[in-house]
C-alpha cells in the first residue's frame, strides 16, 4: 500500500524546512487531527513572530503551552547572530 505525501509536506520543503524534521511532524500526533486526539498547542515561527509583537515562545512555554516552529538556516543564523536565542536550537 502505497502513502501519499501530504501537500504541506512539500510546500514546507520547498521553504527550505528539512525532511527529517518535517517527517518527525508528520509522525507525531500533531498530524492527526481527528477528535481522539485532544490538545492544545500552536505553530509559529518566532523570527516572524518577532516582527508582528506576537508573543515570544518562551511566554507560551512558561504557560506550558506546546509550540513547534520550523527550523532552517535562517533560524540557525539568527541564533548565532543572537546567543538568547540559543534555547530554541534543536538537540543535535
């Protein structure tokens, strides 16, 4: 039995989101949005977020909020121009 690719699969790829991390998400139940599979949570991308005075990850985190936020070289760059960013970084 063959799988099909989700469509925000390769739109998130294009966008230069790796495939490892994007098949983690679609893996997890992040993905399943049926009704047996309660949660709260949210996507962002905290560089943007910065930009529109959103809410910074680490205020939904201390309210223990789940957040998932894509990780691409520009996010890489930006924690190396900005050390406080470094608690972002995902494990090795």
């Amino acid at each position: 039995m063959e799988t099909a690719i989700p469509k925000w699969f390769h739109y998130l790829e294009s966008q230069g989101i790796s495939q490892f991390w994007l098949s983690g998400l679609e893996a997890s139940t992040v993905c399943d949005f049926s009704s047996r599979c309660p949660r709260v949570g949210l996507f962002l991308d905290f560089l943007e977020n910065e930009k529109h005075a959103q809410p910074s990850v680490q205020w939904y985190t201390s309210l223990n909020v789940p957040v998932w936020y894509p990780w691409t070289n520009r996010h890489q760059k930006a924690v190396e121009q900005r050390p406080e960013l470094a608690y972002l970084q995902p494990p090795p």
